[in-house]
C-alpha cells in the first residue's frame, strides 16, 4: 500500500530509506501495512524501504516460508545483521521503536536516523480503494454478525453466552475478532470496557464488535433493550441517536469541533472520544477527540460512536466513508423481552 | 511480584519512582507482572511504583473498572495527566517505552529518565514460589492436552484438524493458548514456525502447543511419526532425544555452553537456540544461545528445545525448572498409523 507516496516523502526528505521493525514483542503495524503480513503471524523482521529502488524484506530464518507465502513485497532473505544497511539519513517509524531497540540498531548501523511516523500514518489516514474494499467486506461482515447477535439476545441468555456466540459465529467464518466482543447489560452497560459476566441481559445492553478481514478491522455497536424501557431511558437513546446521525452527515471537518458538538449535547456523561480511524489497527488516526488536529477528509474511513455512562449505559456506533456509513443494523430502539 | 525487592533496586540506585506504561499498542509484560492484569485486557494504565511508598495505579476512566476488579495494586486512581508525577530521577522500562511515547512523557513531567529494565527481566526471571504453582498447573494442562492431541492424531486427519482439536480443549477449559498451536507434518515439519494447513499427517508430525493459566504460559513439543519410519529417521529422532534429555540434566550452568555443546551434537541443522526462559511472556529470559550471557540458576524456569530441520522436522521441548521437568508426556518415539 502507497509504497511509492512513500518513497517520494523520503526523497524529498533526503532520507535514504526506511527501517520498519516487526518481533512478536513489539508489532509494528506499519510494517503489516506495507507488506501485508498479520500483526497475528508473529514475525520476525525488517522490511526496508529504499528512496528509490524496490523495498525488500529480512526474515528471521524461522519464519521465512510463511513470510515467502504472505507477503506482498517480494524480495525477501534471511536475516542475518543490520550491518549490511548502508544510508546516510535512515528513517525510523518511532511510534514502534523502543528506546533498547535503538539502541542495539545503533551498535549494528552507525548513521543518522529520523523519526518518519507522521508521514506513515498520514498516508495510513487515506484509505486506497483496495482498503475500501476490504473495509467494506469487513463492516458488511460485522453487519450480518451484529443482526445475528440481537436476534439471540432475550432476557434468557446472560453476556457471555452472547459474547461466545459472537466469537462462534466470527470463527465459523474463518475470522478473527478485531477486539474481543464487548457485551454490557442493565449496570454494566455503564462500564464502557465492560468484561463480559455470567449475568442474564436486563435494560440497556450494549453489544461492541468487530472482525478483521484480511488484516481490516470493522467496529460496530448497538443498544438494545430488554423488557420494558421508561419514558426517561428512550429519550436518552434518542438522544444518543439523533447527535450519531447528525455527527455523520455532519459538513464539519475539524475533528476536534465535531467532537466538541456531540459534547455539547451530551454533557458530562459523554467520556469517550466520538470515535477513531479503522483500518489495520483497530485506533488509528484520525482520532475525534477535544485534542485532535485532524481534518475529516475524502477517503478516511472512521468511527462514529457517542455514548453516555450513567446509571446505564448507551453507545451507538457505525464506520463511515465520506459521510455514508459503511456498517449496516437497524439503529431504533429494539425492544426485546 | 517481587515488588519490595525492585523497591530496594531503586533505593540503592537513588532513583525516586519508576513508571510503566501499558496500552492496547505497547503491552508492558513487566506490568502485567506487577499488577498481574493481563495484557489481553487492553488496560490503557501507568503502574508507580515509588522507592519505598505503596506502588499505585493511574487507569484510563474507560478501563477503571476491570482494573480495580483484577489488579494485585490496590490503589487505583483516574488517569488525568502525568503532572501530578514527581521524582529527580524516574526509571522506565526501556524495554517497552518507544521514542514516540517518550517524547510525550517529557513533555508532562521535566526530571531525568533512566532505564530499569535490566533488573526487572533479572527479577522476572527467577520465579516466586507463586509463580512457580502457575507454571506447574500451566504445563500440566499443556500435557494433559498434548497427550490428547497425540491420540487424536492419524493418518487420516489434517494439520488443520489437529491444531483446531488443540485450539477446542484449550477453550473448554476456559483457557486461552500461549500461542498459534504448531501442527507441521511431513516436509512441513521442517518448517520450525510453520502455520497448519489442510494436509493430511505423514511422517515426522510436530505439535507445539501452550496455554495460559492465570497469565502464565506454558510450551511443550512433541514430535510423532504417522507410518513407519526409517531407520535413518529413527536414529535423528533418539539423537535429538539424547541431547535433550542431556540438556536439562547437565550441571553446565551457562546457558551459551550448555546452547554450544547441543549445537556440536545437532551440527548445521539446529537453527534455533536450546530453549528460553518462561512466564507471563512465552519467550522471557533467560535466553539460552551462542550470545547469551546468563547463568541458569535456581528457580529459573526455561524450556529446553533442541530440534532438526533438513527434508523433515524433529523438535522435543520441555519445561524444566531446578533441573526437573514440569511438562509430563512420553517421549519415545511414538508411531502412529
């Protein structure tokens, strides 16, 4: 993916190439960006990026054939030493290097090195149509599995027979869970990143989901209810509801003001950002939170997700490319008993 | 865990406080080892563990819950911002702190930073007598469930069956698998991290499997031979065999030794090091290869793991703790139709 955009930035930096670090340890998501190789394949490996010629991969002999099988970037040898890197100006991606690696890069390459992590997740930020497609398989995925999950939600089942019939129903696809299924009924709903208990579903009950389809994260919630909601707890998810739909369609493009709107709207009890990039990591820019200096452009894809935490809880959630959403679920009140 | 002992660390290296960072992008395995909350749980949390007052946790408001729920720290405050923070001289865990984060933590708190992580990997690894129990019951499971896997095993089921077998036991015990189970057979044994496929067992068949029992992992392999073997074939398997079973009972205390005198044995075909130290990560010191600088002493839990791997695979690994082995399956060759 935008290997070239890539190489253009370095050149026009002055950078010879790029060093992007992968271990079971420390999994560089950027590195499963441009090769396509799963964080979850436990790699062990380098993938350099030279200004101009083509981008190559050391292995650790252990993994070689796997990495021969997977990997969109072709070239690939043994690992042996660093030594054999030769730039005068080495970019490194600094949001996965740790202060030790540096360190042991340091002894093997004695050359300057810069930080390229702003550029690697700008370019990550814009999905290219081949991520679209994916991230559309992806949400369409977590649609039907979502509709799935309400339909076997009563006031019989508890949460974790609703969360293992999620991972069931992820599994018989062949897929892996983006996050392990969040599924919070009556209090617990209030727990954003509530563990699923051995508690039969009442009130509020959040379901929080998400598959990754070849390596594409998706991420969709919704709010039912079980047995007979009052008058206070419709309005609230409507309330909910109506500033989910309006952040959507929303012409704002500062991140931080479309935030700031659902703020307004829902006070105190708003403790959450209103949602994040998705792509191959399941958090990746833009984030839309107070802080943020993102601007909402063509072709990201992200989450929209305003929720309040109270005596319960309620969080309505779709992925969205150029203001359409990309997940598919009813979003008015279900009511089951 | 040895909380008290890496206290007196920091006294007598006159360093105020120490400070690991745990989020869903960088999981510090040496907080899970003090705060013993797993790094499956996606906690966003700082662990400060001050010279001499009682260590303390700042936990981001979505996750405050769980962690109050599951964490051995005790004291649990909202995380709001680092500034609250003061030391003259602050350990990190550079093992786990990237550049990127680094950056942000200087912005929040002016002092000088040194690193800890040399004395937390050597204080990790010499297990507490209640860690030890962990191990024990995690590598009893883990051979329970091999010696399951082994029967399961024929000519007429697939590396994929096999490995989904594994994957169900583990999860009927409520467990989670320390990694992937390995299941490579035939030409695909000589594939050390080889990922199963649709292919019926023939010949050499390597099962690798763990799992974890209260965060701490457990590793075994096996290797078992579906048809008859040749002699040639028969003759590898007891060399590896030999040398394993020389290994963990040899009075050799450094680790490159014992690695060095395993290698002149195994020759050219030992492509991986002897074994590696074990607990809430799969792969923690000590470390036993040519460049290892450790000494295996008491209360050290490792793995001892000699393999081959030319036209097939040959791999015998057990977890050994003061010289005995903790994991408890037969090690004959075991031949199956």
């Amino acid at each position: 993916m935008k290997i070239k955009e890539f190489q253009d930035y370095l050149k026009e930096k002055n950078i010879d190439l790029a060093l992007f670090f992968n271990n079971e340890r420390i999994k560089d998501t950027s590195f499963s960006y441009f090769t396509q190789i799963p964080p979850s394949a436990n790699v062990n490996a380098v993938l350099i990026i030279p200004n101009s010629k083509a981008p190559y991969l050391l292995v650790s002999i252990l993994e070689l054939n796997i990495a021969k099988k997977i990997s969109k970037v072709k070239e690939i040898r043994k690992l042996n030493s660093l030594k054999e890197i030769k730039g005068k100006t080495i970019g490194l991606n600094y949001n996965s290097i740790t202060l030790n690696r540096l360190k042991s890069i340091k002894k093997e390459i004695k050359t300057k090195f810069v930080d390229v992590s702003e550029k690697v997740s700008e370019l990550r930020a814009i999905k290219t149509e081949e991520e679209i497609i994916l991230l559309k398989k992806s949400c369409e995925i977590s649609s039907l599995i979502m509709r799935k999950a309400i339909n076997f939600c009563s006031s019989s089942k508890t949460e974790i027979e609703v969360k293992e019939f999620i991972e069931n129903e992820i599994k018989k696809l062949n897929l892996e869970p983006s996050f392990t299924p969040i599924v919070a009924s009556g209090k617990n709903s209030a727990n954003p990143h509530h563990i699923s208990e051995n508690k039969k579903l009442k009130g509020f009950t959040i379901i929080d989901l998400g598959v990754k389809c070849k390596n594409y994260c998706s991420d969709t919630t919704r709010t039912i209810y079980i047995g007979r909601p009052s008058k206070k707890e419709i309005k609230d998810y409507n309330k909910v509801l109506k500033i989910q739909e309006e952040s959507i369609r929303s012409k704002e493009v500062k991140a931080s003001k479309l935030y700031l709107k659902a703020k307004k709207v829902l006070g105190k009890n708003f403790i959450h950002s209103l949602g994040h990039g998705i792509g191959i990591e399941i958090h990746e820019r833009p984030d839309l939170n107070e802080i943020s200096k993102e601007k909402l452009t063509n072709n990201m894809v992200y989450t929209i997700e305003p929720g309040i935490y109270d005596k319960y809880g309620i969080r309505i959630e779709d992925i969205v490319l150029n203001k359409k959403i990309l997940t598919n679920i009813d979003k008015e009140l279900m009511i089951k008993r």
